[in-house]
C-alpha cells in the first residue's frame, strides 16, 4: 500500500474512533462496551502504523483482525474477504455431486473434522474424527470459513483432492489424497441383539430419515423387540427438523429443542403423542462426533427422562447461521439462533452431557486418548469390547419401563 493509501486508511479509522469517542462522553451508555472497543482497535491500528517494526500492510491487518473477530464468537461463524466470497459465491454455483463424507467444524483456528460417514472416501482414506484439516486443496484452512472448506472437498465424482492432516502429537502435517464420490443415502442400520433387545444406529439425519426410521421401529417391535440401543455416534449430518421429527417418535409429552436468537421470533418444539411409535425403554449412545440435529435428538430424550445418554459430550454444533453481503464486496457467515435443550441449555454454547458418562480409553503409557476407531460398516454391530455399548445393554437388563 502507498502512502497516500495507508494515510487514507488510518484517517478514515481515526474519524471512526473520535466520533465513538464522541458518543461515549455525550453519554450514550447503553452502548458503552461498543465505543470502548472501538476506541481500543483505533489504539491498536494507530500503535501498528506507527511503531511495527517494519511498513504494515493494513489491508491484511484489517482483514486478519475481521477474521479474528468473527471466529471469536463460535466455531461456525466467519468473515470473508471479497476475493473468498467472489471464490465462495462461484463454488456454490458450480456445486458438484461428488464429495468425500466429512461434516467439518472449527478448532485452534483451523478446520477440523467433527465426524466421517462410513464408508466414505474420507473414511477409506483414513481420515477420522478429531483430525485436523490443516490444508485443502493447496490452501491453507487458518482464517477459512467451515463452507468454504466444505465446497473444497466437493467436485465431480472420481476426481482428487489432496488434504493435510494433523494429529495428536504431530508437528508436520500429513498429506491424503482422496477420491470423491457420490455419497450413498445412509439413514437408518437395525437389527436385533437378543431376543427383546433391538440395536439401532443412525448414520446421518438427512431428510427422510426420521420417516426411515419409524419403519425400523415399527419392523423391530414387530419383530418381539422390548428395548432398544440408540446409537447416535458419528451422527452428524441433516437439517434439524429430521431430529426433531425423530424425537417425535420417542416423546408423548414434553419439549423437544426451542430455538431462540436476538433477531429470530422463539419457537418452541413440543412433542406430539399420535406420532409417538417406540415406548419401550430406550438408551441412547452420544460421543464428540454427535451433532446437529442428532444433539437435539439426544438431548429430547435425556431431559425428558425418557432414557440415558450414555457416552461422552456431543460436539455442540446445533445453531442456524445466515450469509450476510457487505457492502465492499465481503460476507459474514453469522450465527443468528441457537437451539436449546429441553432445560433450556444452548447445545451451540457446551453440547450436550451424557447422563451416564464413559470416558474413552486411554494409552496407558503416555495417557493420551486413544485413537477412535473408524465408524462402524453398513450392517456392523458394535465390537463386543466397545464400553458405551456395553454400558448401555447393562441399563437395559436392568431397565424399569421407562415408557413414554
């Protein structure tokens, strides 16, 4: 930038920050926290310019602290620069059908994979839950947008896609390539356990799978079936209404999830007793790589005492965003409404708790957790060492009729 730029750049900053500061001491309290932070940037931007060690770039400055500051608010919030939403608004245009069966997420400021479908190109690759995506394509995930990552993966059907993944106690990140494809349906996996003991797993909650599996539920009973093993691991794709209309199945009375924003009219989701179809006693497997619509599944039926939660926190992923245009040409990606537990928690703010916590294994010698093994096949059941699984056919041989 020239020096005609850079002066327009702070210039422009300072009228900003003088007429916050104006507002501040002509007494606008209610807005106290916005002026005193603007006032603060204005310090900082002005300290860069006049003290860095070296000439700044102030559109980089202004662009890295924009990032920043939309990350801040939640993982799946995000700004973008012209160029990455002239990029983003292309991709979405040109959306192919092939992509890999990742549902990513933000940590540490890059891209991270919340879950992996089974069977998908990512999961054959070898690609698994809690890894981080420190490169897609050639370009670096630091600052990037959860859809645009998501876009980069997808492409025509057979093409590759190179990704750079990082581990537990890795410094140097490991290059994957993988082959899209164009995903199969995975809703609903069932089949008997004992002779009154159904399992049943949830791969994603796409749409129609809520209809899916009230056919499983129904085949099951049917079929002698008294008590039931939800499995909701690795479950995190699909709009919330699938798990919504899910928990239906389950609840006669109670609330489901209420859905609540600043801007966003409250809607309360409550459950209807003539579409209820399993009330056996139920218990439901929840881990890290639970979410969406399946969090607010989990948590409709731990709160409303209808069965266990057994396992580990879920991911905390359960909000709605929208695409915000700005004036210059860049977007935010805004989370406007958070759904809510029963008890009224944010699942966006902490997930969602299990009511009978198993802690994953650890290595005994480093005590680090152990690398989750990848999600069950099509038709698998859990392993007979598998401890959530084991947990949760213990609470049902004990099991009082926890009938809805």
């Amino acid at each position: 930038m020239n020096r005609f730029g850079r002066i327009l750049v702070v210039s422009l900053s300072l009228v900003v920050f003088c007429y916050a500061g104006l507002g501040y001491v002509l007494g606008k309290s209610e807005e106290d926290k916005t002026y005193r932070s603007l006032t603060v940037y204005g310090e900082v931007l002005q300290n860069i310019q006049d003290s860095y060690v070296d000439e700044p770039n102030l559109q980089l400055v202004t662009s890295g602290a924009l990032h920043g500051l939309l990350e801040s608010l939640d993982p799946q919030s995000a700004y973008m620069s012209p160029r990455e939403y002239t990029d983003y608004k292309d991709k979405t245009k040109n959306q192919a059908h092939g992509d890999v069966g990742l549902t990513l997420s933000k940590r540490y400021g890059y891209i991270y994979v919340v879950s992996e479908l089974p069977d998908s190109p990512a999961e054959k690759a070898g690609i698994r839950s809690g890894d981080i995506l420190e490169a897609i394509g050639g370009f670096a995930t630091r600052e990037m947008a959860v859809g645009q990552a998501s876009l980069l993966l997808q492409g025509a059907p057979g093409t590759t896609v190179k990704v750079g993944t990082l581990r537990r106690n890795q410094t140097e990140p490991d290059e994957i390539e993988i082959t899209r494809a164009t995903l199969p349906l995975l809703y609903v996996d069932a089949d008997k356990v004992t002779d009154d003991t159904a399992y049943l797993r949830l791969a994603t909650l796409d749409l129609g799978a809520a209809a899916d599996l009230r056919l499983k539920l129904q085949q099951l009973q049917s079929q002698g079936a008294q008590k039931l093993v939800l499995d909701l691991r690795g479950c995190a794709e699909g709009p919330i209404s699938e798990g919504i209309a899910a928990a239906q199945l389950f609840l006669t009375s109670g609330t489901i999830t209420t859905l609540t924003g600043q801007t966003v009219a409250k809607q309360d989701f409550e459950a209807d007793p003539s579409k209820v179809v399993w009330r056996n006693p139920v218990e439901v497997l929840i881990s890290s790589d639970t979410a969406g619509a399946a969090e607010v599944l989990a948590a409709a039926i731990g709160e409303n005492k209808r069965g266990d939660l057994v396992g580990d926190h879920t991911a905390g992923l359960a909000a709605e965003q929208r695409l915000i245009p700005l004036d210059d040409g860049a977007a935010l990606i805004l989370t406007d409404a958070l759904y809510n537990t029963p008890a009224g928690k944010a699942i966006l703010d902490d997930g969602v708790a299990p009511t009978v916590e198993v802690v994953p294994p650890t290595d005994e010698s480093d005590e680090e957790e152990v690398e989750p093994p990848p999600p069950l096949s099509v038709g698998q059941l859990p392993a007979k060492d598998d401890p959530v699984y084991n947990k949760a056919l213990d609470l049902l041989k004990g099991a009082r009729q926890k009938a809805a």
